[in-house]
C-alpha cells in the first residue's frame, strides 16, 4: 500500500464501548479508518465521504471492538492429554500454533494474552512474527510455559517413565528463579505458575495448593526485576490468597474461593485482572461425550460441583466491581481454537451479567489487560482500528459473536482479515 489505505464503515451501527459500566447507546454513523486508527465518526445524519475509501455496507450490522480473549494457549492443539502436547517436536509446535492464531483472529479475537506457551518459545516467535506482519493473527502478549511443581497441574512423567508435556517441571525457590530468569531472556511477557491442582490429577485435585509460597515468592520477584508480569492457575482458596500476598498481577480460575479470599480480592480489585476459564470446564461436563468423557465422567471428576462454585464465585465479583476477563482455556477438542466467542454468553447465563457488560469484558477489560487501555477497546476517534463488523445487535445478544457468518468484518490494525464477499473487496485493505 504506497498511500495510506482508507476504509469507510458506512452507515454501521456503533456500539462505542462501556465507559465506567455505562455506556451511551449504540449509535448509527459513518466510521472511517485510514492506515491503522480510527480516524473519524459522523453520527447519522451526517455522512463522511465516500472518495477515496473502500466503502463497506454496514445496513444491519453492528461495528464493535475486536475481541480480547484474557486466557488463550495458541499452542494448545486439541488433544485430550498434555503428553500428547509434549510429544509434537517444536518444528510442526510453531506451525500448528501459527495456524491455531489465524482461527482465533478469524472468529474475532484481535487480542490474546497468553496464559501458557505449549514449549518456552512458541507464544515469543508467534507473537514477533505476527507483530511484524508477516502472519495472521492476534496480538499476543507471549507467557512462558506453565511453570509446575513436582506432581503438579502439566507434570506428566511416572517414576518408570519420563514425559514432556506443557509445562516446565521446578522444584524449589532457587529452580523457579532459574527458569524465570531464563524465560525472561528468551522473550516472553507474562509469567505463568500453576499454584494449585487441577481437577484432572489424580493425586493434585483442584482444592489443593501444590506450589509453596518460597517457590511463589520467588517467581514474582524475579519476573518483576525484569518488569514483567505474573499469571497464576489458582484454584484453591488458599492459592488465591498466597498469588495476593506476593503481587501476581493476573489470577486465574479462582473457583473454590472462600470469604476471606473474595474480601482479598476485592480489596486488590484496583491491580489485579481474574480471568474464570469456565469455558473449557462448562464444555468438559457438556460437549465432551463424542471425545470420550462426557458428563458422568466429569461429575465423576467433581466437576459439577467446581463449575457451581465458579459461578458463585464471579456472580459476586461481578458484584463487587473486579476486573473479569473473557477466556476460556480454548485449544481442546471439546472447545477448539476460534469457539472463544462462547465464554461470553457463559458470562450472561452463568455469572449474571448483561450482555453488554459481559462485551465490555472482552473489549474494554481486555485492552486493558493487554496493557493496551489507551489505544484499544473503543469504537472511538484515534484508537487502534480492531473493529468486527457483526450482523444483528451483539450488544444484546452476544450468542451472535459465536456464529462465523454473523462475523462480516475482522479488522486488526486497519487490516481486513476478513470481508463479506463482494463488498468493495477489490479495494479493501485485505491481509495477504
Ligand atoms: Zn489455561
């Protein structure tokens, strides 16, 4: 492109984004982005022009933020087991993972934070190569792999048998400063530790806490001597508390919180973001049966009883005004890469809140999550152009953002990754 591209979103109904949780009413107008911002908004009646744009029809459809999704694994492949993970050689990793970004940029996520890179430098060489253009998909904010403990949530290995899986296996304060260390030379943006267990060990269940607080403390302490970030998987009430005391900046999970942990919690509502993960966990019970786990197997599992407790848990953040992220722990067969869409209606139906507010998460909350507050998350003059060009009114019914011919337009950074066939298509500033 020798000149800066120009694409007109006429006639679109903008809904701008919440500001604060109130929001004025989505608003039909002319949107025009020229290179990579919005660079002007005439409200109806009045029009911008058309010449030298690429004009795009927007009778009927809304025009809304791109999609955060705050606990993304690009490097997930949709297999039912970590080992199989670890088995793929890191070569066939980085294209799998480059194509599982095209899927998630295609459904309308134009922004991942990362919770867990499969090996240490995938989500780094999949976030630099899509910064620099040279493949589709979001903007990623790279994690390390999840670091563990022994006989942690991603420790696959038998006494007779070693495994690789997703994660990096550290023992002791000294190991855990080693591997941040490292991790941090090699890239990555957010640290990622899994503090408690998972429903899925047999001997680490997700009410457990597994990593000690000496191996906690250290983590953040040497991830924030290189300025960067902590994500924790925190299931256990006591986890939660212990992420608290020693600055984890990103709190995921969160599910067997207790009183004292959602005082806590609220009281760091300010400088932490949570992030439920429910999709992965709602599918687990619901859609699993045709991978071989099926409902009974995940009651069987305690899962029930975690997902009823996870939505007692963030119907009372929400409550208490925390910063909740949209996120599902997509990337498994029962909830693939690019079905993101659904934690937002989990949000309506499972956590109470209205679909606009449940929008605002994934847009608003998540710009800022990505530490993008300032640039992303508004249909709003000078921002970033992500932008979904959506049909139907998405601000009252998010379900629509889970349908792939809702989705006309996928727009990151005023590139059109996807457009309605025949719409001016010629002149639009369309990704290679
Ligand atoms: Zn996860």
């Amino acid at each position: 492109m020798s000149e800066t591209a120009r694409t007109l979103f006429a006639g679109a109904l903008v809904w701008p984004g919440l500001e604060r949780l109130v929001g004025e009413p989505p608003f039909p107008a002319d949107v025009l982005v020229e290179g990579n911002r919005i660079a002007a908004i005439a409200r109806a009646p009045a029009r911008l022009p058309r010449e030298g744009a690429a004009v795009i029809d927007c009778a009927g459809a809304a025009l809304i933020p791109g999609l955060v999704d705050g606990h993304s694994h690009l490097s997930f492949v949709e297999v039912t087991n970590f080992a199989d993970i670890g088995d793929i050689p890191p070569e066939e990793h980085a294209f799998i993972a480059m194509h599982n970004a095209r899927k998630v940029l295609a459904a309308g996520f134009t922004s991942c934070l990362s919770a867990g890179a499969a090996k240490p430098r995938l989500d780094v060489a999949l976030r630099n190569e899509i910064a620099a253009g040279r493949i589709p998909g979001p903007r990623l904010l790279a994690a390390s792999p999840e670091l563990t403990t022994t006989g942690g949530l991603g420790d696959e290995r038998r006494l007779h048998m070693y495994r690789e899986s997703v994660a990096m296996i550290v023992d002791g304060a000294d190991e855990v400063r080693r591997a941040v260390r490292t991790l941090c030379r090699e890239g990555v943006d957010t640290i990622k530790l899994n503090v408690s267990g998972n429903h899925t060990l047999p001997a680490g269940k997700a009410h457990l806490t597994l990593m000690s607080e000496a191996e906690l403390a250290a983590a953040v302490e040497a991830a924030h001597s290189f300025d960067k970030r902590v994500a924790a998987h925190c299931r256990s009430a006591a986890s939660v508390k212990l992420a608290l005391a020693r600055g984890v900046e990103i709190i995921y999970h969160c599910d067997f919180a207790d009183d004292e942990a959602l005082d806590l919690l609220e009281d760091a509502r300010d400088r932490v973001f949570l992030a439920p993960a429910v999709g992965m966990m709602h599918d687990t019970i619901y859609r699993s049966e045709a991978f071989g786990v099926g409902y009974e197997r995940a009651r069987a599992r305690g899962l029930l009883e975690e997902l009823e407790s996870v939505c007692r848990v963030y119907t009372e953040l929400r409550k208490r005004g925390l910063r909740v992220l949209v996120g599902g722990d997509y990337g498994f067969p029962w909830s693939p890469h690019g079905a993101n869409a659904r934690d937002l209606e989990h949000f309506v139906r499972l956590f109470g809140y209205r679909p606009d507010e449940a929008l605002d998460a994934a847009t608003r909350l998540g710009a800022e999550a990505m530490q993008l507050g300032e640039a992303l998350g508004f249909v709003r003059e000078g921002r970033l152009a992500d932008l979904l060009l959506v049909r139907g009114r998405p601000f009252e019914d998010v379900a629509l953002l889970q349908q792939p011919e809702n989705l006309l337009v996928v727009m990151k950074d005023g590139v059109v990754h996807k457009a309605p066939p025949g719409a001016g298509a010629a002149r639009l500033p369309l990704a290679a």
